[in-house]
C-alpha cells in the first residue's frame, strides 16, 4: 500500500472517530438513568486488542436511539459510560487505524501495517441489555 493509501486511511478513521466523538458528546451527554455495559471483545478464541465498539439503542418505533462508545484495551475487555439503557440496541465495532509497532522506527516512505482486526464486523450486532450481565462480543471476518 503506498503512504497516500495509508494516509487516506488514517485519515478517515480519524474522521470516524471524531464522528462518534461528537454523536456521543450531544446525544449521549446527560442522559440520566442509563447504565455502565461492561465485557470483551474476542476474534478466533483470542482478546482483540485495540479499537471502538459502538451501542446504539433501538427505540420501541424501530429508529435507532442514543449511542454509546467504548473503547476496547489491550486485554479485550471495556466499559460503557453510564448512558446505555436497557433493551435492544445493535451493537458495531470500529478496527484501530494502521500503525507502526510501538518503539518501531520505520523507513522512509514505510507504510504502517494494517490492524489484524480492520476486515471483521460484529458476529451477533442485535443485542438486548439488561443491567449487570456482561457481553460478550465476537467478531468474525465481513
């Protein structure tokens, strides 16, 4: 892949992320009486590492509600903020942009290598929630 591609890359997950940055600051901000959902990410067995998993509620009208990120840590495992509410909601899962191996110096014009986890999706994205009981999510390959 060349630097561009790379860049082009980059560049978009930043947008993404800055996407649901500002959806969870004004629609998510504020809503009281929601819950913490609390679980881990696993792909073939294993903890996935690093990127975003977003909730997003299902109203009882079938349009989609409030949504809520997580990010994902090192050991799979994450935490909500407390603005979820209990019931149906579709969960998604964002892979982490590309990037060099910490304490990596790259050669010039190098391009970062791609996360491991940038071509899987949810394998169960319909969800209910209920307070309490952790969630497992596996992602399969799209």
């Amino acid at each position: 892949m060349t630097s561009f591609a790379n860049f082009v890359r980059v560049l978009k997950s930043l947008v993404l992320a800055g996407f649901v940055g500002f959806i969870f600051a004004v629609v998510g901000c504020g809503g009281s009486g929601g819950i913490v959902v609390k679980g881990k990410v696993e792909a073939d067995g294993k903890p996935v590492t690093n990127g975003m998993l977003n909730i997003t509620q299902k109203t009882g009208d079938g349009k989609t509600g409030a949504t809520a990120a997580a990010k994902i840590g090192a050991n799979g495992e994450f935490v909500t903020p407390p603005e979820v509410k209990e019931g149906p909601a579709k969960i998604t899962f964002v892979a982490p942009g590309p990037e060099y191996p910490a304490g990596y110096t790259p050669k010039p014009s190098e391009p970062a290598p791609e996360s491991p986890y940038i071509k899987m999706k949810v394998k169960d994205e319909e969800v209910v929630i209920k307070a309490g009981t952790l969630l497992n999510v596996e992602l399969i390959k799209k």
